[in-house]
C-alpha cells in the first residue's frame, strides 16, 4: 500500500558523491520543459496525489512534470501509457518501471524498447531498481545495457542511491521512506537540472 499524503515538509540534502555515483550525465539534453514520467508505486508515491515531491524538486527548475504512476504496475504498462500519451509531443521522459519484474528478461527488453522507441529521440533517464531481490538483478542488466544502445538515454542509479542508504527504505527493502521520497525527488533533479 502506499503511503497516504503528508503534510510535514522533510528538509533533507542529497550528497554530491552520491548524486556523481548515481548519475550518468552532468547536462540534460532536453530542448523544452515537457517531462512525461512512467513508473509503479514507487513513482506514485512522489507524485501530488501522496507526497508531491517530485513536482516540489522540480518544478522550481521550469519544469513541467507529467506522472503516469500506479501501485503494482509491470513495464507493460508504460507501453500502454505510451500508446495512449505518446505523441503529446514530451520535451523528455523517465522510466521507472522494474520493480514489479515478471522474471522474463527477453519480454522487459521488448517492451522497455517500445518505451523508448514511442518517446523518439528526446532524452530518456531511466532509472534503476533495488536488488532487494535477485532477479532485480536482471531489470538492472537490461537497463544497463539498452542504454549503451541509445544515445538519448542516461540513468539515475537507485540501486546505488539506496545501496549507500538503506535507511532511505521502508523494511520492505523496496518503498522509499518519506526522506527516501525526498532523496529520491533531488537525485533526479539533480540530474534534470534546470530546464530549458
């Protein structure tokens, strides 16, 4: 279950060296401001509906933050979001679907591919999961190497992020805790910058 809106404010920073670790690009390429991001209950969680932190992080920065997040969703459903919202003409886009892994590396890699084809050539961050178990593993290896394939992708490592602080989870070993929530919001800032 996700966890239901806050309204405590949690100050926190993120440290450099986790942010150079967890990132793979120090510019963002992006031409506009239009950010369409697909993710789980992970993403959820950061989105106005609970915590809103995601669009508190970066919002300031000019941009304009689209979240297509629900609980339990596999990669499957950022195919179908994509169907649906794929030609609105995004400026950048983010993925942040593996968590609810299905343990078939060859089907992530199709339909993590049709995400990236249907976005087009506009900068992708994709972003890595928890290895909370083994087969996380797998979503990671695949991330890892489809972005060796397209130029326009960059990651932001939460695997490592989380690694560094597994205090940032909740026992579960895969929810953000509200300052995970928090850090989580700032490394993809960090990596966005300000938009165009």
């Amino acid at each position: 279950a996700l966890p239901g809106a806050t309204t405590t404010v949690v100050e926190t920073t993120v440290p450099e060296t986790t942010v150079a670790e967890s990132t793979t690009t120090t510019e963002f390429p992006a031409t506009g401001n239009r950010i369409l991001m697909l993710g789980d209950s992970i993403l959820a969680s950061t989105s106005k509906r609970y915590s809103n932190t995601m669009c508190q992080a970066l919002v300031p920065l000019g941009w304009q933050v689209e979240i297509e997040a629900e609980v339990s969703r596999p990669i499957d459903f950022g195919v179908d979001v994509m169907a649906a919202r794929g030609d609105d003409d995004w400026d950048a886009g983010l993925v942040f679907l593996g968590t609810n892994y299905g343990k078939d590396e060859n089907h992530y890699l199709k339909q993590l591919n049709k995400i990236i084809l249907a976005f087009g050539d506009v900068p992708i961050v994709l972003v890595t999961v928890t290895e909370f178990r083994d087969e996380m593993r797998e979503v990671n290896h695949v991330i890892d190497a489809i972005s060796e394939v397209y130029p326009n992708i960059s990651i932001v490592d939460w695997r490592q992020v989380t690694a560094d602080r597994p205090d940032l989870l909740n026992v579960d070993g895969i929810h953000p805790t509200p300052e995970g929530r928090e850090v989580l919001a700032g490394v993809v800032a960090m990596h966005l910058g300000e938009a165009p």
